[in-house]
C-alpha cells in the first residue's frame, strides 16, 4: 500500500506546518464530505496544490446519513427530468465498474404486488423499471453488472421478502440498484486518494473567514490560526452552505432511516420497496445489510428551524416508516424493533412546493468575491459535480490545469471483481477494504485475537487501520464513520474500549 494515501495524526500536523510555511496555494477546498472530497481528488489530479479543510470529521454530515444506495435515476425519469436520470445511471456504471467496484454491489429490489392495488399503478411502475434499465443500457452497464427487471410470482416473492403479508400477494416486480457498502467509507476512499494525488486532506480545521484577500482557518484541536493564500476557494459545506456565501438559499429535507435486526422482517434477501399512498416515483425501502441489520427509510420532510450538525430523528419519522412498512408485512413492526436511528438533510436548493418535489439537481455558481459554491446533487453524482466545480475554478481564476481524469482514477482499494475474489484475505475484509484487506490483516501484527470480532464483526486490527492509515483522531471517527458499530449505540458503548486501545496502540 503506498504510503502516499495514508490519512493519520502525523500526516495532518505535517501538513499543517507546510501550509503553515507555504500559504500559497491554488485551491481550498471547504467541507469534507463526498462533495468536498471529490473536488479535492479531481482538483489534486489535475496538478493544482490543493487543501481541504474539515471543521469535524470526513463524512461528518449528511454523506454518511444517506440510503447507501447508488441510484440509477428511476425516480428522476418517472419526474421527466431526463439529463439528471441519465446522469445518475452514467455516474453509476462509472463508480460500479471502475472507480469502486469493491464498495458498490448489486441490489435486488422488490415491489409486492397484491389484489387489490390499483392494477395501473402496478403497470407504471413495471414500466418506470423498463424505463430505468434503458437508462442502464445507454450509461453502458453490461447486464453481468446489474441485472434487469423482471416480473416475479408470490413465491419467488417470497423468496426474497420471507416478512411480507402473504394473502392476497399476486406478484413481485424486481429490478436492480447499486448498494453502498458504506458511504462514509466511500467519502473517506475518495479523500485518501486525493492525498496520493497530493491533496492535503485535514480535519478538525475550520474556515473562520473567507474573502477575496484569502482565508484564515483555525486548528480545532490546538486553536491555533494559519492564514491561506488559496487563489480558489470552493464552498463545499452542504446544508451549511449559506455561511461562507449568504446569497445561498436553501431549504434542506430531512431523509429519516431506522436500524431494525434482519429477523424483525424475516432476513430479506432483497430490498422491500414499497410506493407511498397516491405516488408512482415515491417509495420506502427496507434494505438488508452486509451484518444482516436491515435500513429503513426514507421520509421526505422540510427543516424547521437552525440547521443543527447532527440532526435528531423524530417520532413522527419513526411513526411514518412504521406505519408504512406494516402495511406490506406479515407481522407488524414496532417501536421495540428499532434499536437504531439516523437522519440526514439534503442541501435542495429553495424552490416552489413541497421538498419531496423539489429539484434533486445540482448548483455551481461563483460569488462576487470569487468563491466558487457547490450545492444539491445526489451522492451517486459526486464525481460529476465536482468535475463541474473544478471547470468553473479553472476557468473562472484562470488555473493552469489539466483536464479531469476522475472518470478513470480507481479509489484504494479498487479493484475488478475477478481481482477481488481471487484474494487470499477474509471475505468480509475484502467487501469493506478490497485489495487492502491484505493491510488490514497486517494490522494483526501475529496476534489472532487482533481478527477476532469486537462488535458485527468488526475487529481491532480494523480499528488499528482506521487511526493509522484512515485519519481516526478519536472514538466517535472509529465508531461512528470508519466502522459504523455506532449507529447501534448499545454497540458503541461495547466497542467504545477496543477503539481507545487502538488509538493508544498506534497513537493518535
């Protein structure tokens, strides 16, 4: 593994003295999430010294709240909106086959059909499949990556969704999405590559000001202030956007998902999908995991007042899932099944109507003072937002770079599948880190308790990677981003031990 990419403590003061001694740069990057870090991957690649600052951690907010899912643009098409939807199948064929095939895998999805449903709501959504598996043919995913849509009886219905109500069930209409492993390990991938393009990738430093006469960033963790010369600076912040360009006007959606056990549905070997009452392009999704949890989500509801850094899932949310998905199941969930919770809020661009109908697409515009602002988007279009971002930096400040590449840098780790398979490394190592799973096990250092499961089996030497080479600085980034054992918190408090011993084992 080449050092280049590795994210650690050492590393980020190393960076900071440099940044300290060389405050001119060509780009600073605000926000570390999938956003900012594309950017910083696609702006470091084209030869520009790039720095992205992070006031808390990689993947701190809504990037690691999303469904886990790489969407194909169904949705958009049955919307009309034809160039996002296209967008989105072209982005995901990209992320599925060369930048990412070890963190994104196929997903069967599954919408029952029962007597009694309004047969032409049935025969839209068939159609809408049809229509979303062209998408995949014109994006040029082979159907040996993602399968297409296919009509299915009750009992292979059932096959799949062991948990769903059974009388009346006629059918099953299945189609194919891509399903992230993780996304806050995608977020992090794409910034550890940046780093072996020559980013600087340093978190827990803020932007304290922006103007047109440089930045002032503050070191978190010491308080101390590092004034910048960027000749760009691109505004990644998300939902928090409007505070380094107030000319900004958002108005964020809250996407709501519970952790339930796979038990509590049956053990779906798909992913329950289930249309909202009066909607054809809206559904929740209950889908299962690699631990065998089950995510379920999504609602679709406006902000109410401060945007906060963590958002809290309200009652409402959980009530509205439940009663949602206890309408296709055989056995009623309740509030006793959800031994977990997360919210995130998309960064939508204000505009007319509700926010479930607000456009999905993305915004780049430069400010008076010349910081050039990214906002809306979906995760799946990552890499073509921050193409865009990085176009309209080069142009607008008259960088010399060369072109974007993106399209054809594979993040750590990524490997083809035929690669991936034939490593001699534990499977479930393999899914989580592709080819570094091999580092991982290193991380062993000899001692076979070191791959003994923690928690969902995660193990300490997972633990040990992510401080030594991920840029874990404390407890809540190994719980709650590098692993994820923390969106159960009973779980985290189990773990809480192990990941302090890691980061005293390899020092913070």
């Amino acid at each position: 593994m080449s050092r280049s990419t590795s994210l650690n403590a050492a590393r980020r003061e190393t960076e900071l003295a440099a940044l300290e001694a060389r405050p001119d740069i060509d780009v600073l990057v605000v926000g570390g999430g999938v956003t900012g870090a594309g950017v910083a991957l696609d702006a470091a690649s084209r030869g520009l010294r790039t720095v992205l600052v992070e006031r808390d951690d990689l993947a701190f907010g809504t990037s690691r709240w999303s469904s886990k899912l790489v969407h194909g643009g169904l949705r958009y098409l049955a919307k009309g909106q034809i160039g996002i939807a296209y967008e989105s199948a072209r982005e995901r064929d990209v992320l599925m086959r060369v930048t990412a095939p070890h963190l994104v895998r196929p997903l069967p999805m599954v919408v029952p059909v029962y007597r009694g449903d309004a047969p032409m709501r049935a025969l839209i959504v068939r159609a809408g499949m049809g229509a979303g598996d062209l998408l995949r043919v014109l994006a040029g995913t082979p159907s040996s990556v993602l399968r297409g849509p296919r009509v299915l009886s009750a009992r292979q219905t059932l096959r799949l969704l062991p948990g769903v109500r059974r009388e009346g069930l006629l059918a099953g209409i299945l189609s194919f999405d891509g399903q992230l492993i993780d996304d806050a390990r995608l977020v992090i991938g794409i910034a550890r590559t940046a780093a072996g393009e020559g980013a600087s990738i340093i978190t827990r430093c803020s932007a304290q000001s922006v103007s047109a006469d440089g930045a002032v960033l503050r070191d978190e963790i010491d308080g101390r202030i590092i004034p910048v010369r960027p000749r760009a600076v691109v505004n990644a912040t998300g939902v928090h956007a409007d505070a380094l360009d107030p000319r900004i006007r958002l108005r964020p959606s809250r996407g709501t998902h519970l952790v339930l056990e796979g038990a509590a549905l049956g053990h779906p070997r798909a992913a329950l999908t289930v249309p909202l009452p009066g909607s054809v392009d809206r559904f929740v999704f209950a889908m299962p995991q690699p631990d065998g949890r089950v995510f379920a989500g999504l609602t679709d509801e406006p902000l109410d007042g401060p945007t906060p850094r963590v958002p809290e899932v309200p009652e409402e949310d959980v009530d509205f899932l439940l009663e949602r998905f206890n309408g296709a199941l055989a056995t009623a969930l309740t509030k006793d099944d959800v031994i977990g919770s997360f919210a995130g809020l998309r960064p939508l661009l204000d505009g007319d109507g509700d926010s479930a109908n607000l456009s999905r697409e993305h915004s780049v515009t430069v400010s008076p003072q010349g910081t050039v602002t990214v906002v809306g988007g979906k995760l799946t279009t990552y890499r073509a937002m921050a193409e865009e971002t990085v176009d309209a930096v080069v142009a607008e400040h008259r960088l010399a770079a060369a072109p974007c590449r993106t399209r054809e840098i594979p993040l750590v780790g990524a490997a083809s599948h035929e690669e991936l398979d034939s490593l001699d490394a534990p499977r479930h190592l393999v899914a989580r880190y592709g080819m570094e799973a091999l580092d991982v096990v290193a991380e062993a250092d000899d001692d076979p308790a070191s791959l003994t499961p923690v928690v969902r089996g995660i193990t300490p030497a997972e633990l040990r990677f992510g401080v030594r080479h991920e840029g874990a600085l404390d407890v809540s980034d190994l719980l709650e981003r590098r692993t994820r054992i923390g969106l159960v918190p009973a779980d985290g408090e189990r773990a809480a031990a192990a990941a302090e011993r890691a980061l005293s084992e390899v020092g913070r």
